[in-house]
C-alpha cells in the first residue's frame, strides 16, 4: 500500500523534483511558482499561473529546498522563500482533505461512527476506511479494511476528521466509490508523505467512540 492509502498511479504528467532529482506523477509533488515580488508560492491545487517548480511531498524534502537555496537556483533568479514554507504546505493539503472529505459527506458518499463505518463495510459500499492518527490502539483490529488494495487513509488527526463531518472529532469514516474518493485519497497521499506515515493502519477506538 502506498502513503496515506494513495493510489499506484503511473499514468499523467511527470515531473522532476528539485531535490532528489526524481521523476515522478506531477499530482503527487508539490508545485510551487514565484510570486511577482520574488516569493515562493505553495499551489496545492496546481491552478496558479507561471513555471511550476516540483517537489516530493515530504516536509525533509521542501526545507531542504529552502536552506539550500534550491528554489532560487530552479527559478533562476533571487527568491523569498520562509523556513515556515513545509508548514504552510501541510496546513493547506490537511484543510484540502477535510474539505473534500465534507464534499463527499454531502455527497453521500462518506460516513463517520463506528456502526456506520462496520454497516457500510458488511455491505460491500466502503471503498476507503479512515482512522484518526490519534485514536487508540484498542479497536484497531474491531473493524476490517475493504478489500483490495489502498483501501486506507491514516493521517489525519481525530479533530480534522471530526470537521469533515461538523463535529468535535471523529475516530472511523468510510469513503464510498466516486470521483472525490479518488480525490480524497490523491490528497491524503501527499499529506501522509509531509507527516511522515508511510503505510501501515493507524488504530481507532472502540466502538462507543465517534
């Protein structure tokens, strides 16, 4: 299973990133362009005109390309560039999860809550299962993944969770199939990478919990 439950994509746009020299799909990198006065400007959704400078989404990786002055060195030109850019990076893709995620809900196409998510899985309708980062070891092994592979996402945290779905917190979700499923999971993918999840199955709660 790849980072946060991504996808193997191998098909798309490639592009190489200016710190490890890797190619890799464009949708799994983080662009960046720079702005009018010199600044290094994270574009998450990939939407932002002028040269895209590409790198692995790993938070290692984007303050690497900060101290070592890698940004300036790709754009070609003096740059601003702040020691805070990875932070700012994993801020806007962990609200672009949660967004998305919301989208699903209201699309009817995500639930949360440990009988919701165990329904949906007896049924064959849970493509995806999330679990809260931070949840405890406890009922991790009380709900089975869907089957296939890259069925998990495991990065974000309870209270993220729960504000995809407009509570406090939230500790099991399910994602069904469709197009922002395969969205949310692109997304999450890069977000394990600035968080460093690499694989595995975060645990949740028991089933009195969210």
């Amino acid at each position: 299973m790849t980072r946060g439950g991504r996808e193997d994509l191998n098909e798309g746009p490639e592009r190489r990133c200016i710190v490890t020299g890797e190619v890799a799909p464009k949708d799994g990198l983080i662009r960046f362009v720079i702005g009018p006065e010199g600044q290094v400007v994270a574009d998450v959704m990939g939407k932002l005109p002028g040269r895209g400078i590409y790198v692995t989404s790993d938070r290692a990786a984007i303050d690497k390309a900060v101290s070592k002055g890698l940004f300036a060195r790709a754009a070609r030109q003096p740059v601003q560039a702040g020691a805070d850019l990875s932070a700012q990076v994993e801020a806007q893709i962990a609200r672009r999860v949660v967004d998305l995620i919301s989208l699903a809900r209201k699309a009817g196409s995500a639930v949360t809550g440990y009988e919701k998510v165990k329904d949906w899985l007896a049924k064959g309708q849970a493509r995806v299962l999330i679990q809260a980062s931070d949840g405890s070891e406890r009922g991790k092994t009380k709900i089975s993944l869907p089957e296939g592979e890259n069925r998990f996402i495991g990065c974000l945290t309870a209270g993220e969770l729960g504000l995809s779905f407009g509570r406090e917190h939230a500790i099991h979700a399910a994602l069904g199939a469709g197009g922002l499923t395969n969205r949310v999971v692109e997304e999450a993918a890069r977000l394990a990478g600035l968080r460093g999840h690499v694989g595995g199955r975060t645990a949740g709660r028991d089933k009195k919990d969210a």
